[in-house]
C-alpha cells in the first residue's frame, strides 16, 4: 500500500484508517471508563464493512456475526457490551465472551479468527498481562492474515509494549462538531488518536470523527481535546 507521505493532496485528504486494508490486526490503546477504545473499534469495524461493499463481488450486505471478547479485568473496568448503545446494523449480531483470565481471552479471540463464518473480532483486554507478548501478539496477527477475519484489540489501561500489530493507536476522546440542526444534541463520535506504529503508514495524530457512517481523519486541533469523560452512548449508526 503506498504510503501517506507519498500521497498526492487530494489522495491525503481522503485517506482514512484501514482504507483498503481487507484483513487488519490493530491494537487501540485507551484509558478506562470513558468507551474511547471500544467505542473506536466499532467505527474502525464499520468503516471495514463499508469499505467491503465496495467490492463488486460483494453483492449483498456482510450479515454475518461478530465476536466480542473480554477478560475479567477488562469487564471490571469498563463493563460489558450495552446492546442497545451499538450501532444497529450490529446489535443482533453481537457474539459476547465473557473470559476469566488473559489466558482464556486470548484462546478465545485467535478461535474466533479461525471462524471465517464471523465478520471480525473485538478483543479486550487490560494492561499488560504476562500471556500478551510478543509471540501470542504475533500469533494473532498470523491467525488474521491466514484467516481473513479482521481484529480489533482494545488495550484498555495498558501501556505500550511490544505487538505485531500492523497498527497500533493511542486515542481518546475528542471534542464532537456541533449537530447542523440541532445544536443542542450529541454530535457524531470523535477521537483524538495518535498512530504510533504502522507498518504501511508513518506516525501521525489525528482528530477522528464517524460523520455518515464513515470514518474521517482531520489534523488535530488543542480545542477538540476533551478533558472530562461524559456518558454518551456507543451507538455510531
């Protein structure tokens, strides 16, 4: 894939994560209690499926199922799926795996990728157990392109270490833009997120926004940054 310095300025402007990536492995590193990781995962998965029906081959929308995994800690931290707050094309197709340890999460998710009969997978997993080295990182990430099925690996309280994720972020909540009609209503999800390993893109930050169903890059802005988490729900769609 030809990477973004080399884009022309039209190219650039259109560019966004995982653009013309069908099997990813990306890690998404976020802090506790405000959803910023998962509420991430699900734009990029979505972005994935729109991109995907852009295939002409693919004559009829992805249906099938998709598999979110979760150890303990991570369930502890940030809780567990809200159906209702997904987005709905989603909802009814969740696949929940409530795991006890590291250990267990990780069995789960590489099982599930081996599934090519799911859409993809959402891991979640806090700090930085002992299990997820670089070898069971590398693992996954054979497992994926062996497999086809897409993993997005939330790394909630965790601190960076060595993965072979092809691309690794750092996000956070952002600032959304205010609603054209409606000021005073949610405005569309947005992130503050830093590529700080790639291995078809050079670092950057950008400010992330899921505007009409489809992820957006904009260069980050210091008034788009949010200082206090707020309840808000996951749904994108």
């Amino acid at each position: 894939m030809t990477a973004l310095h080399s884009l022309s300025a039209a190219q650039a402007a259109q560019w966004r994560p995982g653009l013309g990536q069908p099997a990813l492995h990306a890690e998404v590193f976020a802090p506790a209690g405000d959803g910023a990781g998962a509420a991430l995962a699900l734009a990029f998965a979505q972005d994935h499926l729109r991109d995907a029906l852009r295939d002409p081959a693919a004559d009829t929308p992805d249906e099938r199922s998709w598999l979110w995994v979760q150890d303990k800690a991570a369930i502890r931290l940030s809780g567990r799926p809200y159906r209702p707050g997904l987005p709905r094309e989603l909802r009814h197709r969740l696949v929940h795996v409530s795991a006890a340890s590291p250990e267990d999460a990780l069995f789960a998710i590489e099982e599930g990728l081996r599934c090519r009969d799911l859409a993809f997978v959402i891991g979640e997993i806090a700090g930085n157990p002992r299990s997820l080295d670089f070898t069971a990182s590398r693992r996954l990430s054979l497992a994926v392109e062996r497999h086809g099925v897409p993993l997005w690996l939330i790394r909630t309280q965790a601190g960076r270490d060595l993965g072979s994720a092809r691309m690794r972020w750092q996000a956070k909540s952002a600032r959304s833009s205010l609603p054209q009609r409606n000021p005073r209503a949610p405005g569309e999800p947005a992130w503050h997120a830093e590529l700080f390993r790639a291995r078809n893109h050079p670092p950057g930050e950008w400010i992330l926004r899921h505007e009409g169903g489809a992820l957006k890059a904009c260069p980050p802005h210091p008034v788009d940054l949010v200082h206090q988490p707020g309840d808000r729900s996951l749904a994108t769609g």
